[in-house]
C-alpha cells in the first residue's frame, strides 16, 4: 500500500472519530470518492480549477482511480451534489519505479503536508516553472537517505544527495498558484525526473 492511501486511510479514520472535525456535522458529510480520469476528478469539485494533473510521467502509467477525500455540498444546478475538495491522491507505476501524487485544497491544514519523518532529509530547496505557466514556485525535495544509514539519522544538520533521490526514494514538496499544496512521492525515478514532474504539473480545465 502507498503512502498516499495511507494517508487517506488515516485521515478519513480520523475524521470518523471526530478528533479534527471542526463541527459535529461535518464527518457525517465526509465522503472518499474516486474517478477513472483527472477531468472526471475536476468536474466533481467547486472550484473546479484546483487540480494539477502529470503531464511527464517518466514513462510510468496511472495504476490507480483518482481518490478524493472531500464534503459533499449541495448545489442548485443540475449538476447535483459538488465536492469541495480536502485531499486528492493518485499513483503511477511501472516495474519497481513509481510515484504518488496527493493534492489539497488551502485553508484545509490537515491535508496533504508533509509529516516530519526521521529517515528523510533535505536535498535543496529551488524554483520551478509549472507548465503553460508563467508562475514560478518554490519546492523543497527530500530524500530517504537516513533510513539506510542510520548515522545520518543521528546528526543534525546533515543533507541527503541528489543520487540519494533515485536510491532511496524521494519528495517534492510545493504549493501551486490556485494554492493548492502539491506532493510528489517516487521511488526508483531519479531527482530530475522527480522535478520534471513536477514542473509538468498542468492545471485541469474543465471541458478542454
């Protein structure tokens, strides 16, 4: 099981048992939905233009339905009920190299953040150009190199490499213009290729 159905287990268990529900009400409306394709995803949310679908993807396919833990509300259209999105999640895969995506809406602090993790340390911090965007945004990427060398887990300070991305898996971490937080998740892609797909990262227009 990825990390980023992990996560989702976790947060809708959580929200079953009330300990980060705003309103007593609210875990009654939590829903987990999922679709085939991002447009399908998109069209099922208000606002519609939050999602960030891969455009590379280093050659892996998608090997999961699009999950989106959300709350349902009710709308005067046609269209019925929209979600307002809380988490987004979906995973590509091909052999042994793969990668997770899990998407959030602002405002929601529970979701898709990065949880401090022992075996992870910082690679660099850098700016990155999303496509047909003209926006440059920061990310942050991190490997898991202190989990093979547990010496490194011990001191303070210390960085994991770049190869150390490809060997160990790595994390990108950023957030989108439509602010939206973005984490990418690989294992077996190289830093570069982690970057690129991030910065193939193209915001799903409803109806194109």
């Amino acid at each position: 099981m990825t990390r980023a159905k992990q996560l989702v287990g976790i947060v809708l268990a959580v929200l079953m048992v009330g300990i980060v529900v705003p309103t007593s009400s609210f875990a009654a409306k939590a829903v987990v939905d999922s679709y085939a394709t991002w447009q399908k995803a998109a069209r099922a949310l208000e606002p519609a233009d939050v999602l960030y679908r891969p455009t590379f993807r280093a050659g892996l396919k998608q090997n999961s339905r699009i999950d989106v833990l959300a709350f349902k509300r009710p709308t005067e259209t046609r269209q019925g009920v929209k979600y307002l999105s809380m988490l987004i999640t979906a995973n590509y895969s091909k052999r042994l190299r793969s990668f997770s995506i899990m998407e959030k809406r602002a405002n929601v602090k529970w979701a898709a953040r990065r949880v401090a993790d022992p075996g992870q340390r910082l690679v660099e911090r850098r700016t990155i150009r999303l496509k047909d965007s003209q926006t440059r945004v920061r990310a942050t990427i991190y490997a898991n190199c202190a989990v093979a060398e547990p010496e490194v887990a011990v001191r303070s300070g210390t960085r994991c490499t770049k190869a150390d991305v490809k060997t160990y898996g790595g994390l990108l971490v950023m957030k989108a213009p439509t602010k939206t937080s973005i984490i990418v998740e690989s294992k077996g892609l190289s830093y570069s290729q982690l970057v690129r797909v991030a910065r193939g990262l193209k915001q799903v227009k409803v109806g194109n």
